[in-house]
C-alpha cells in the first residue's frame, strides 16, 4: 500500500503538539527561500554588488553544513523540545537582528546565526513529528514534506509581499512567526524521550566510511551546486520587481512540493531510485542551459520547471542517504547533509564571480556539468548503491523517510 495513501486519511487528526510543530516548520523552510526576490533590493538598499548579497545563503549553509555534526549530539542529550525551542530562539533573535542590518556584512553574519538556529530546529522536527503524530508514521511524514513544500513555496511569496515596501520587513516578518512558534511549541508539546544512545560529534563522519553512504554524499553534492546556483543565482538573471520574481519562485516552489511528495515516489516505484535520479539529473542539466542561454521568458519558464526536478531529486537522494547503509538513520542523514550543504554554500558564491570573471551564461554551464557531474556519480557507484535501489520498501519512508532538508 502506498504510504501517503495511508496516511491521507488521518494526516488532518493530528494532535496540537504536531500541528505547532508543523506550522513552525513551514516558517523554518520559508527561510530558505525568503530572500530570493528581494536579493536586488537588498544590493540597492546597502549598496552591494551581486556577489556580496549572495553571501547571504553562502554564510547560512556554510553554518547549517557545520552544525549537522552538532544537532545530533545536542538532541541526544537535551532532548527534542529543547533543541526544537533553542533552534527557533536563535531564529528569532538572528532574523531580527538582520532587518537591522546597515551593512551587507552585517547582514550576512546575522544570516550565519540565522542558519544554526534553522538547522537545530529542522534536523530535529521530523523525528518530534513521527513521535507526536497520530496515524502512524506515514500520516506524520507526510504532513512534514508538505510543510517542506509549503514552506519552499511561501518563502519567496512571503518576501515580495514584504519586501516590497522594504526589504527589511521580511525578516522582522520571519522573526515574529517563528516567535509564534516558540510559543505554541512551549504550550502544547511534551518533551519527548531522550534517544538510549548518545551521538557523538564524529558520529557522522564515521559514517561516512561506507561506500554507498559516501557516493550518495557526493553525487548530492554536485547536485546542490546546480540547485543553489537556481536559487541564489538567477533572481538576477530574472532581474524582476519583488512581487514577480516571488511569483515565479513560488510556482518553482508548488512544483517541488508536488513532484517530491506525489510523484517522485510513484516513479521510484515504476522505475526504481537510480534509473529516476539519473535522468532527473540529465533533465535539469538541460533545464539549467536553456535557462541560461534561451530569452527572458524561456529563463522564467525553466526557472519553474525546474522546480519539479528538484523536488524528485530531493526525494530520492534522502531515501538513498537513509536506506544505504547500516548506520543509524540520523547519523546517516547528518553525514550525508555535512557533505552536500557545502555545495549550498558554494554555489551562491561562486556562480556571481563566474559571471564576473567570464558572462552571464557561463554560471549555468558550471550548473548543468555539475548536474551531469551528480549523475555520473551514481551511474559509476551504481554498485555501492544497488543496495538501496533493490531493498527499498515504503518501509523506508513510513519508519524514517525524511525531505532533503530535514537533518
């Protein structure tokens, strides 16, 4: 039986603990995406070049790749609802301080608070969810990837309503939310049982050293140079106003969210995971060229389209990182999101002074060879992660399936 079809009926009975702890992750994955359309504004307002502003996601994944050999150790010793509100508390603090930045420096630091904050709060809030939720865990994973995919959507939307008065307000706007947040989080959710075994900080690391594990790892990681390099990269290329800019990222995010939680699976099934990510892979190596080279409304129409990539991508690299190996599943996600986040942070870096040392084209060359790059990985290790691609049962994402961004 399909596990979303098992979940779908009981997804809307669910406990109040579950519902804060959702809503409070559909603002946490906002952030993500909050300031793509007003990456122009913000350059304007504190006289930045395009590269300075991109610093803003290079310092907030740079951290969150970090943090992921801290959450664990954290959680496993001071329990889920305290890392929950510790992780929403430097939220507030860090997204409140950014709307008072005067410097783009500034403002890129705050970002870097900002980022372990998120990533405290979300490499925890899945397994609060499933211990929470009612209807097993099938209803509680689904109710997560949908506040993912909420929250991937509303993000840009947020930031043009906002930040087209001022590209502060979005995140004062984040600030409050998430202070909402911490108050339902404290009011209505239990703290839930401390894991038998603590983790350590090399936990992760170790976990590392299997062969199926790393070659997950790595393939993901060429492949997040191509996805940042869509998100940080081209509001520019789309050079909009706020309010169209957030509308088509918001298309971009509708379609991640349907194509990681209705289809991707439905094609992993008929298909299998390696067959699925390759071409998934190859589809937006070509969707990244054609965003680069082709007209104006060619670039918005890739722009969305590759959005239904991403999100059967996102899909599939969890359930390969989680399914794998023998390590446990929140030692494998952290290894594998400790590797691939460095691309996050990357991308938004490099692909500005790409443009600067060569044209505006070449930034999604880069893109699409690393996507080619993600592919081919999988094709040579096929043999490392035929383990994954022969045993995976719906098992994998009712006990433990987590999003991409989730630890």
């Amino acid at each position: 039986m399909d596990p979303f079809e098992a979940g779908a009926g009981s997804i809307l009975r669910q406990p109040k603990a579950v519902w804060a702890t959702a809503g409070a992750s559909v603002v946490a994955f906002m952030g993500i995406g909050l300031v793509d359309p007003i990456l122009p504004s913000i350059a304007t307002g504190l006289h930045a070049t395009a590269s300075q502003v991109s610093l803003l996601f290079t310092s907030y994944f740079l951290i969150t790749a970090i943090a992921m050999l801290v959450t664990g150790f954290v959680s496993s010793r001071i329990g889920g609802k305290k890392t929950l509100l510790l992780g929403l508390a430097f939220v507030v603090v860090f997204a409140g301080l950014a709307g008072t930045s005067d410097t783009v420096g500034q403002l890129v630091g705050y970002r870097a608070g900002w980022g372990l904050g998120n990533a405290l709060f979300v490499s925890t809030a899945l397994a609060v969810i499933v211990g929470a939720a009612a209807g097993g865990s099938s209803a509680a994973i689904l109710l997560y990837e949908s506040a993912l995919g909420l929250g991937m959507a509303c993000g840009p939307l947020l930031g043009a309503l906002l930040g087209d008065a001022s590209w502060r307000y979005p995140f004062f706007g984040t600030a409050f939310l998430m202070a909402v947040g911490f108050l339902c989080i404290t009011a209505f959710l239990k703290e839930q049982p401390k894991p038998a075994r603590k983790t350590s900080l090399l936990d992760p690391v170790k976990a590392l050293g299997h062969g199926g594990l790393a070659s997950a790892a790595i393939s993901a990681f060429f492949y997040n140079y191509t996805f940042f390099t869509v998100l940080a990269f081209t509001p520019f290329v789309l050079n909009m106003t706020p309010y169209k800019s957030g509308a088509v990222f918001f298309a971009w995010g509708v379609l991640l969210a349907v194509f990681s939680v209705l289809v991707a699976p439905r094609m992993q099934k008929r298909f299998g995971s390696l067959k699925v990510l390759g071409g998934s892979l190859v589809l937006l190596a070509v969707d990244v060229l054609v965003l680069g080279y082709g007209s104006h409304t060619a670039a918005i129409v890739c722009t969305i389209l590759s959005g239904a990539f991403i999100g059967v991508n996102n899909t599939v690299y969890t359930e390969l990182a989680l399914g794998v190996s023998d390590a446990p599943r929140p030692v494998a996600s952290a290894g594998y999101n400790f590797v691939r986040w460095f691309a996050a942070a990357a991308a938004p870096y490099f692909a500005p002074k790409i443009e600067e040392w060569t044209d505006i084209h070449i930034p999604f060359v880069v893109a699409a060879v690393t996507a080619v790059i993600g592919a081919a990985v999988v094709a040579v290790r096929r043999r490392a992660l035929t383990h994954e691609a022969a045993e995976l049962e719906p098992r994998h994402r009712t006990e433990d399936g987590v999003s991409a961004f989730a630890n």
